[in-house]
C-alpha cells in the first residue's frame, strides 16, 4: 500500500504540565561528550556498550545498548515458505525511551512480491550497528542508532510510522489501522545531494523523530510525490529523536548469580536489555515498557538469579502506579506519543502517562512476589520498611501524598472484599467467583480476544492466584505486622489464611472436566479429522481411562458454559500453592502429568514444547476454529509456561524428601512416577527448545511426523482475525529458565 510522505504541516497544540513523566529524573542519563581537537563533537564512549543479534527467520534482530540510548532494530525479508500475504520487507527500529520507535515498509519497484531483501550489514559505521548521540545546548540531545541497510533490488519505500511502539503494533497487527493524527505530521524531504529524511514532530511539539536514507556507494534515492524509490545498493540508515532515556542498569547490577553472565551470556545481555533502574520492560520490541503482571511473574521465577536492586525496581514500579481510588494495580502503561495521542482523544492536551487498571490477575501477583521477595527470600523487615515508606507520586502524580505502603494496604484491601463474599458461609457459588471486569473481554495472561474462549470467570485466578495472595496476605501480617499491612495486621494475620482455605477447597470443581473414555477417544478422532491445522495422529490408543483436566473458563462466548479447553495454567496452582486436601492434590498432579505427558492432541506435549491450548477435546465448533497454531494463546508454545509447569512439578517433588508433612501422592508409586516423568519431559523439552526459547510465543507445522518450530507471525492468522501477531524474540517472562538447574536426583 502506499501512504502520502510528502511534506504536510502540523498544527501546533498547546499541552498542559511536563513534556513527559520521565521529568523527575532529567539529566540524569545524559553524559555530555567531549570535543576534539578540530572543535567537533567526539562520539561517546562505547567501551560499555552492550550488543545482541538474534536470527528468527524471517526476522533478524539487532540490539544495542550503551549509557547513553538502547535500541532494537528488526529487519524482516521473505524467505521460502513465508506467506507473502503477512510477512514484507520491513525494518523496525524501537527505543525503551517513551516506548518509542519508527518503521519502513518496502515493497519491490519491478520485481515480483517476494522478490525484495533487505539487510542490515557490518561495515565501517557499526558492527553492525552505531551510536548517535548530539549534544544539545538546550533540550535533549538526539540519541539513537545508525547501520547500513542492503537492497538486492530497486524498492519503493511504501510507507512510514513513526513515534511510538503502539502506533507501529497497531498497523500490524490489526486491521491495518493508521492514525490520520499521527501520520499528517510526517515530513519528508530532500538530504544533500542524494540523500532522504523523514521525520515526524510529536503531538507534544517537542520531539522529533527522523530517519535518513544516504546512499554509501552504488545506492541511489528518489522523490516521487508519495513515493521513496531506492536503488538496489547499500544505504546509510539513522534513526535518532530527542526523548529522555531510562537509566539502564549495569551489567553486573542485574544478576545476584554471576556466573551466568558467563554460562548464558547472550541470555543475560537480553535480561540487561530490559532492566532498567525505574522499572523492567516487557519484551521486545513490541512490549517496551511496564506490564505489571509479566514483570512481577517473571521476577517471582527468577528470585534466585536477580539482585535485589532490580527486585525492588520491579516491586517499586507495580506500587508506584497502583490507582488510589480502588487500589488496582496498573496493567500496563501507556507513555510518550502514544499517551499524548489517547489523551488528545479524550479532550485533554496533555502528556501525562495512562495506566491500563482492566486486568483482574494483576492484584493478585502483589503480595504473592512481596511475600515471596521479604519472607521467603529472607530479604528482611527493614528492607521491606524502607521500601514501603517511599513517596509516591514520581510516576502517578494522582498519588502524591501517599506512600507506596499506604498503596500496597489498599491493594490488599481490595483483595479481601473481592474475595470475602465467596469465603462467607455458604457463599461457594459460581457467581461469587472472581469475573472479568465489565466491559472487557480479557483479564488475565489470555489477553487476546479469543485467548479465553470469552469466558467470564478465568481459571487461574480463582484456584490459584486468590488462595495465593491470601496466604501471602495472612503471612505478611502475622511475619511484619503494621509494617507491612499496618492497623489490619492483627485481623488479616487470621482471616486471610481462612479466606484462602476457602478457595483453596471449594473452587477446582467449578472448573472439572471429566469426559468418559470412550468420548475422549471419538473427540481425538473428530479433531483429527475436521481440524485445519493439524493433520497428524489422534493418539486416541493412548487413552485408556476417563480424561480429567481443568478448564480454562467459565461462561464462554457461543453459549458455552465451560470453555472446555486443555491448558497449561495448571501450573500456576502447583506453583503458588502446597495444597492441604491429599486426595484433591494428588487427583490434580495425577491429572496434570498426564496432559503433559501425553502427546498433542491426546495431551500437550509437542517436539517443540507445551502447546498451551488443546481444543482437541471440545465439541464447540467456535473452540476448534479458534484455538490453532497460529492464534496468539491457541494451540501453541509459551516459554514461560514451560518454565512455570516446570518449577511447579519440582516444587511439589521436592515435597516428597521433607522432614515432615509428606503428601500423600509421594506415596502412591503410580502417580509419584508420572509426576517425576512430567518433571523430566519439560526438561527434555526445554533442551530441545534451547534455540528458541527466549522467543515470548512460538508455533509448529507438523511435517513428516514431527512437530516443526515455525514463528507465529509467519503463519496466517485463525479465520475472522485481521492480522498476524509477531512473537517478541526477547520477552522478560521468556528469560526466567536462567534461574533453572535440573535436579539429577530426579532423572
């Protein structure tokens, strides 16, 4: 498609209060350089740089990282097999700061579609990338990168986005949405003889974003009204804007184990990526900013490798942004252009940050990680005090006045009313189950619209991240008293605990499936035979009893009273909790072993890891042509699934050699063994994934009787979504098996 990048004016806009809510730490991040002999400015020094390539064909990531910027730039080109339909010349280049980036589509001037390639090449300017840095002498220097781009054939420069991530994921990932506010202020023109810029000014009319074009040897640029024609040669790209930076953590300051810098060394330089002294960020390049729920479960998996710095950073972070008016913790943000632009919608010029409060997971993962990091992580009461005594208010003004541990009381308020009515005699009834919020589709980790099949009342949250967070909620009381939960610290050191007995007990059999051999057998066959993405065996000859497993939700779209999906989230339950009730416990290992051990579709378990969906078992129409292998939270595979599955069935193992309180399964040789064999198939599986695995989400093509890794935004998307959905290649929560060592007792 082509957009118009002609030079249009932007009409200027009067914005209230700061230029962005990074103002509280200006200048901070901003090492002023040195001149040289002849008076020009010498580049900053890049002896603490940091770089990271990753091959995920068709995409080809670049990272960079020094004190002064860090940026990711993706270049994508077709290869055999991509559907053309989904999958072009692209270069994305995407900046922590502001959540921040710009993106060119290609397309080939004379060839056929296909035909274009465009690359990003080592030479004298970077290896291969390079730091831009501009001193200002008034505002923010530019900061940024630059690299030189090779094409193997005349491309049109289709269309540009610039400003922020979100802008950019949009596009690509919905119906092709531009933002006629956003996109008018694209200015292109002309840059010395041969060269191009395009640059947008910001909806704060203070920053600008400007890539050039400058041919480096057999390269040339044309302007032709709407189009951008380069030559097949090489080019000089520049991507740079004048934004405040994070304060990116050192090295050495993210990891307590150091010895992983050495044993995963490419693995800790994407954990350094995402760490940041004000927060942690999600993954990149599409999450890069604060998602409360990904940073808090990622930082709970990973509590033995991290320092304390980055723990307190991310706990810091949740805190500070929690809404003072109900006590929900933030979801995500929404920062830079992006805010300024969903502001300007609603009337307001302003360019204050927005928090996203719709999740109803999140809350709970707040003193599940307090808990975890204060008591059992021994990281101490004073710690604990100093941290909830800070101000509020850096980041969320509206909660000036208040300090993180008045925020995390009315957190933790909030969740004893929310779960107070279904822990009340006799009030164990389905409706007193925790819902997604009204008005919204998603709340929990299943964040896309079919992720939960629309059902209402999500799995994981009521029979593992409730009962959790209560446990951590009595604990924290009866451990720090009024230093954690203040004048409540006698009350909730009791009724907590008996709130979470409650749900503990009385909330799995909402959510049972039971299907009679026989039935189960006659479904694995019907799915193999009307499925359109699977064309594989049934393994119907591996079920030999009833099949018992937990749905993912409650009240689903179509009518559907159980979204009787097979699912990881298991997992969360034997992760979070002990469980005290034997025969329940040792009936949901049992159960939960035997969906990871089975093979797809008879279970989950695939050559490329845990799908984290299996529709095989439904009789809904909507839940096969749903959840595939190329849906967002289909039929496909979550490193952070693997891992958690994986912590749970060695946490509830290692129950088995305690000195007291053995649980009955440990016992019972059957189950205890299929338990161990669960452990050791997500080893082997996570071995095998070795490649892949910091990827946030991957599918598979089954070829010649193998599961086959495939990128999910390489495959079309299910029938009735509009785009594909690309997988970060370095996602936080995808990162927390560098806090895993196998236990060889248990081989």
């Amino acid at each position: 498609m082509e957009e118009d990048l002609s030079s249009t004016s932007h009409g200027e806009t009067t914005l209230d209060g700061d230029i962005d809510y990074h103002s509280d730490f200006n200048g901070n991040t901003i090492q002023t350089t040195s001149s040289n002999d002849s008076g020009e400015q010498a580049p900053p020094v890049q002896s603490n740089a940091t770089t990271i390539y990753f091959s995920s064909p068709p995409y080809e990531n670049f990272f960079y990282s020094d004190p002064n910027i860090a940026a990711h730039v993706v270049v994508t080109s077709p290869v055999p097999g991509s559907d053309l339909r989904f999958v072009g010349p692209r270069v994305v280049v995407a900046w922590p700061g502001g959540n921040s980036g710009a993106c060119m589509f290609f397309e080939p001037k004379d060839g056929k579609n296909g035909s274009l390639a465009v690359k990003l090449i080592n030479s004298t300017v970077g290896s291969p990338l390079a730091p831009i840095y501009n001193h200002k002498d008034d505002g923010y220097p530019d900061v940024g990168i630059e690299g030189v781009l090779a094409f193997n054939s005349t491309a049109v420069l289709s269309l540009s986005i610039l400003g922020s991530v979100r802008s950019i994921r949009d596009f690509t990932e919905g119906p092709s949405l531009l933002h006629p506010m956003l996109q008018k202020g694209i200015h292109v023109e002309k840059v010395g003889s041969d060269g191009v810029s395009i640059s947008r000014l910001w909806l704060d009319n203070v920053t600008t974003t400007t890539l050039t074009l400058v041919p480096k040897g057999s390269g040339n640029v044309k302007i032709k009204g709407k189009k951008i024609i380069l030559g097949a040669g090489k080019y000089l790209l520049s991507a740079c804007y004048n934004y405040p930076q994070l304060r990116q953590l050192s090295l050495d300051d993210v990891l307590k184990d150091k010895s992983l810098l050495d044993q995963r060394p490419k693995e800790s330089k994407s954990l350094h990526f995402l760490s940041y002294q004000e927060k942690m960020l999600a993954g990149s390049w599409r999450f890069l900013t604060y998602f409360g729920r990904d940073d808090m479960l990622s930082t709970l998996i990973l509590l033995p490798a991290l320092s304390d710095t980055v723990i307190e950073a991310v706990i810091g972070s949740v805190l500070e942004r929690i809404n003072r008016t109900d006590g929900s913790a933030c979801h995500e943000e929404t920062i830079g252009d992006y805010a300024t632009f969903l502001n300007l919608q609603e009337g307001v010029a302003s360019t204050a940050f927005r928090c996203d409060y719709s999740m109803v997971d999140t809350d709970y993962f707040v003193p599940i990680l307090m808990h975890a990091y204060f008591h059992g992580h021994r990281a101490g009461s004073e710690r604990l005090e100093a941290l909830l005594k800070t101000p509020a208010g850096k980041v969320d003004v509206d909660n000036k006045g208040l300090t993180w541990g008045d925020l995390f009381i009315m957190l933790a308020r909030k969740i004893m009313n929310e779960t107070g009515t279904f822990a009340a005699i006799g009030g164990q009834r389905r409706h007193n189950l925790i819902h997604l919020k009204e008005g919204h589709e998603t709340g929990q980790w299943r964040d896309s619209v079919y992720g939960l099949g629309g059902g209402r009342i999500p799995f994981d949250v009521n029979v593992a991240l409730a009962p959790a967070a209560l446990r951590s909620i009595a604990s924290l009381a009866k451990v720090f008293g009024a230093v954690a939960v203040g004048e409540y610290a006698r009350d909730w050191s009791v009724i907590a605990d008996q709130y979470a007995r409650v749900w503990e007990d009385n909330t799995l059999e909402f959510f049972r499936v039971v299907l009679p051999e026989l039935t189960a057998r006659d479904r694995l066959e019907n799915f193999v035979q009307n499925n359109a993405f699977y064309h594989g065996p049934s393994h119907s000859e591996l079920i030999d009893a009833d099949v018992s497993y937990h749905a993912l939700a409650l009240e689903g779209n179509n009518d559907l009273d159980t979204v009787s999906v097979m699912n990881t989230d298991a997992c969360c339950r034997i992760l979070f909790l002990n469980g005290t009730n034997q025969h329940r416990l040792t009936k949901y290992l049992n159960a939960t072993a035997l969906s990871v051990l089975r093979p797809f579709p008879a279970g989950l378990m695939t050559h490329v890891g845990l799908v984290v969906a299996n529709p095989a078992f439904s009789d809904s129409k909507a839940i096969l042509q749903n959840f595939t292998n190329s849906a967002y939270h289909g039929a496909v595979v979550w490193s952070w699934q693997l891992v958690t599955m994986l912590r749970g069935l060695e946490k509830q193992l290692g129950r088995c050699s305690a000195e007291y309180g053995i649980p009955d399964f440990c016992n019972d040789e059957t189950v205890y063994q299929n338990v161990k064999a669960a452990y050791n198939a997500v080893w082997d599986s996570l071995q095998e994934c070795d490649d892949f695995l910091e990827d946030e989400v991957w599918s598979w093509q089954y070829t010649d009787g193998k599961f086959v890794h495939t990128p999910l935004g390489s495959l079309p998307p299910p029938p009735g979504v509009s785009g594909t959905v690309e997988s970060d290649v370095v996602q936080l929560w995808s990162l927390t098996f560098l806090a895993l060592k196998r236990d060889e007792q248990l081989r």
